[in-house]
C-alpha cells in the first residue's frame, strides 16, 4: 500500500511538473511574441495603395479619352478632306 501511495504521489508530482512547464513555454512564446516587429499591414498604406490606384486609373482613362479625341479629329479632317468645295460649303 506504501508503495502505491508513493507512485501515486510521484504520478501527481510528473503532472503537476509537466503543466508548469508547459505554462513557462507559453511564457516564453509571449514574450519572444512581444519582441517580434509588427509585420501586419499598415492600414494606411492600404488605402493609399486604393487611392493611387484610383488616381492612376483615372489618369489612363484620361490619356485614353485624349487620344481617342486626336483619332477622332484626324478621322473628320481626313473626311472634310474628301468632300469638294460645293459639299463643304453645305456642311459649314
């Protein structure tokens, strides 16, 4: 009976030294968590990459729209061009 009673305590003993280690383990990821730069997206830098994107859209959109104009105005010079005297005269 002795015996049982003291592999029973050496049993607790083993348990009782297992989860303190485990808890100084997750002491030690804290704090090893804590000394780890922030490498998390800024949120900042989140909208501004929305806001460029958006700047930079609207300025292709632009470039676009300027060279469709230039297409354009060179389609009806080119057009005017073909037509005779008495045609433009009516279109004016």
């Amino acid at each position: 009976a002795a015996k049982l009673e003291q592999r029973a305590l050496q049993t607790r003993q083993l348990v009782v030294d297992e989860i303190q280690a485990e808890h100084d383990a997750t002491e030690k990821s804290s704090e090893a968590d804590e000394q780890m730069p922030d490498d998390d997206d800024d949120p900042d830098d989140l909208e501004e990459y929305a806001a460029w994107k958006l700047r930079e859209l609207q300025r292709l959109k632009r470039d676009r729209d300027a060279r469709n104009k230039v297409e354009m105005e060179k389609a009806e010079l080119e057009r005017r061009r073909g037509l005779t005297e008495e045609e433009r005269a009516k279109e004016d």
